[in-house]
C-alpha cells in the first residue's frame, strides 16, 4: 500500500533542529508580537462603498500583493503620517491564495496540498480594503485603471503584483494529460495537480522517469529539478532505484543560472546517476504512447518514452499587462531595477514587485522579500517628498534547492547571478546540502509566510527585522 505521506523517520527533525527552531521563533515573538492568526473579519468590499479613488492601490493578491500593501500601511504609520482605513486597496478576484513553494512538498508526499492554501478575505486586516475584481486595462496618464466589470478605480500611488501567467497550452497534449489520472503526468506548478505528482511518484516501480524545464523565463526555476531529487531519493530510500532510470531534460544550457551551484548540481547528478539533455524543449505530449517530443537547440525533434512525466509549464506576462502602457516589449511592468518605480518619468507614481516586473533577476517569493521593502520605502517618499528615497535593491533572491529527504543546498544570489549568501560565514559555503536548510524550507519558511510575511513583517535575509535605509 502506498504510504500518504512519508514516514515519519525521514521528516522528523533532530532534537538539535527543534532548539534551533524555538529560538528563532522566540526572536520573533519578542521583535513582532507573535500570535495566533486569527480569522479577521470580513474583509470590506468596494462594492458596498462608493469610493473610486484611494492612496494607494495594488493589483494583486498574491505574495506580493498582500506584502507590500500591509507594508506601505505600516510605513505611513511608523512615519507618524497615518493613512486612514480604505487608504490602501487591493484588486483581486481570486477566492484563495495560496503559498506556491508548499506545492514541491505536496509532490514530494511532506504534507496535504490544503496546508498550503487560506480563503484570501481571511488574510485582510480591517484597515486595508479588498476589491473582489481584476483589472482589465491601464491608463497611467489619468491614474486609472479600469475592471473586467468596467469600473473606473482612481490611484494616487499605484503598485503592480499581479504575477505572470502559467502556459499550460503552451505544451501540446498536456491539459488532456493532466486531467488523466493514469496518464503518469503531473506537475508541481498547479494547485489542482500538485498531488497528482507524489502519486505517481509514489505509484512508480520501473520506468522511465522524465523531469522536464522549459527554456524561458518561469518561477521558481529551481524547482523542476527539486522534485527530481525528490523522486530519486524516495526511490532510492524504498529499493526501487536500480529500477528506475531517471533523466533531466531541460531547455536551459546548464542546470542552473550561477555557475557556482549549477557546477555543483551538476556534479551531484553526475554521482546519482541521473541523466540530462540540455537545450532540449518540451513540445508535445502523446500520453496514449506515452510519448513526449522535445526540440533541440538546432530546431529538431527527438521523441522519448517515458512511464513518468514531470512537467514545469512554460510562462509568460500576463495577457492584460501586455500591450499595455505599462509594459516593456516582452510584456513585462517596466521598472528601474533598483528603485522598483517605472522608469518612464510620466509614470512615476507606479511602482512593481515580484513575478511580472522587468526585474532580471529569479521570480521567487524569497526576492519579494526583499524587493517589498525597497519599493515601500520608495513609494513613501515619492508620495510623502516628491522623490525616491536611497533604498535599492540589488537583485537578492533565494532558490532552496531540495536534494533529498532531510538536505537542501541554499542557493541566495543578486545581479548578474553573484552568490550572496547569508550562513557562508557561519556554516560555510552553501553548495554543501545540509538538513538545517531543509527544515528552513520544510518548517520555517512555511510559518513565516503565513504568520509574518502576508502581514507585512517578513523581511528576507533580515527576517522580522524591517531593513533601515541610510
């Protein structure tokens, strides 16, 4: 019988890792306040007011969204410039939110998908207002925007953190695939079938097994390979590895972006006996045959059988922010990549963080860390002075790279793919796996979202500590 969840034996942490844990969230009890999130009263709809114009309006609920509203909020407050309730709006239709990374630990059997999803009016305070629609077009020179319902929304300040789109049509066959429960496709990239991947992990015997990375720029793109060394590492532990041949196929020249981990990744697979094509693009799926056709870098065709086919979706801008005027060329809000404010002077009351800014840098929630209080900062003091203030932000992101049950190598970089790691001068260098960092990915970061970071008191590598900009 297959077990739901992975033994206990494997997960568990050490008794060391619980101190260590205890203390940190220690510190942040006494720095912010901790206490149980408690479900807030419903949030207020604009439906029920006739209010178009506000403060300060952010497209977006999801990671960025909710992080940088709560935080601009808090800044005006710490300024002694409190903004009043309804101030700070946010558009966003959804019904949930949801913490995306907790979906590689669904499809590595850690834990139940609905961990990792809250209803999203339950993650509003009173004070920030939430507008149940999404935005259908911009028309920055009037600072407005309008609904899918056709409102008129009005802006002092606008923030844009609405994400970029998943291509799922991008791949032939794989909608159909996904939807056959005994297809053996599946992917870590969507709610609806991120528990489909550690069935079919967990179901596999002998095979093949393909992990794929489209070319392109994704979210996470660590993470295609995380639930590979997942997979490899669960075969391994339970008797089937010499059963299962396990194969990378990745758009991408190499395994990863900076060199440093990407050599050492490499190495690691080399070791695990774990194949690889570079610059091979998934195309199609014929999940009859069981057959998936990947395009080369010289623009041909190569067909592979596969008994397991994990896919990472290709991605993109989302379809109303491109075109838009908001938008550089390849679809993206076009900000300065230090100070997050667009960089057409006309426009400079609109700012952009996370997933569909132009930032060239890696799309994960570790960089929105980073990047919310830059752009907070910046924002009040365009609204409070009429000009940016010193924060930058120097392209700080995070991939915790999952190599198995119980390890992880904590991949931190900046701008031009420069490593900046944070432990490197306690623990020493960061490509060593090592259990602490897989409890942070397991335990820690998970707790930090949803109690500190949706609330606007999650900062990155300075954790419950707001950063001070000189």
């Amino acid at each position: 019988m297959r077990s739901k969840i992975y033994c206990a034996s494997v997960t568990g942490p050490p008794r060391c890792f619980t101190t260590i844990m205890s203390n940190v969230l220690s510190a942040c009890r006494r720095v912010t306040g901790l206490r149980a999130r408690q479900t807030l009263a419903p949030a207020r709809y604009a439906s029920t007011s006739t209010k178009e114009k506000f403060r300060v309006l952010v497209i977006g609920a999801g990671s960025g969204g909710l992080t940088v509203a709560n935080q601009i909020y808090n800044r005006f407050k710490a300024a002694g410039k409190p903004l009043n309730p309804g101030d700070v709006v946010v558009l966003d239709a959804a019904d949930y939110h949801y913490y995306q990374p907790g979906w590689t630990l669904v499809g590595a059997g850690l834990g139940p998908k609905t961990d990792f999803r809250r209803p999203l009016a339950s993650l509003f305070p009173p004070h920030i207002m939430h507008i149940a629609e999404n935005v259908k077009s911009f028309y920055p020179e009037s600072s407005s925007v309008t609904t899918t319902s056709g409102r008129t929304i009005s802006y002092d300040s606008l923030v844009v953190a609405a994400g970029l789109k998943t291509n799922w049509d991008g791949i032939a066959g794989l909608p159909q695939a996904l939807a056959d429960p005994s297809s053996g496709v599946s992917s870590i990239y969507s709610y609806d079938t991120c528990d489909k991947v550690w069935h079919d992990v967990d179901a596999l015997r002998s095979g093949n097994a393909i992990f794929t990375q489209p070319a392109g720029v994704i979210k996470c793109a660590g993470a295609p390979q995380k639930i590979m060394w997942m997979a490899w590492d669960r075969y391994q532990r339970s008797g089937r590895g010499n059963n299962i041949k396990i194969d990378f196929m990745t758009g991408m020249p190499s395994m990863f972006s900076v060199k440093k981990y990407s050599d050492a990744l490499n190495a690691l697979r080399i070791e695990r006996g774990i194949g690889a094509e570079f610059q091979h693009n998934l195309i199609s799926i014929d999940a009859a045959s069981r057959k998936a056709t990947f395009k080369k870098a010289d623009g041909s065709t190569v067909d592979r059988d596969f008994t397991l086919l994990h896919v990472a979706p290709p991605m993109g801008p989302l379809d109303f922010i491109k075109g838009s005027p908001v938008a550089d060329s390849a679809g993206w809000v076009e900000i300065d990549q230090a100070t997050l404010r667009h960089v057409k002077p006309e426009f400079g009351n609109i700012f952009a963080l996370g997933d569909c800014s132009s930032l060239p840098t890696s799309k994960t929630i570790a960089a929105i860390t980073s990047q919310a209080p830059v752009l907070t900062e910046n924002l009040f003091s365009v609204m409070d002075t009429g000009r940016v203030s010193s924060a930058k932000y120097d392209g700080y992101t995070s991939c915790p790279l999952l190599t198995g049950y119980g390890e992880l190598m904590l991949a931190e970089f900046k701008y031009e793919l420069v490593p900046k790691e944070s432990f490197a001068n306690y623990l020493g260098d960061q490509t060593k796996r090592r259990r602490l960092f897989y409890h942070f990915k397991k335990d820690l970061f998970p707790w930090a979202y949803w109690n500190r970071m949706v609330d606007g008191k999650w900062f990155g590598p300075s954790g419950p500590f707001r950063p001070k900009f000189v």
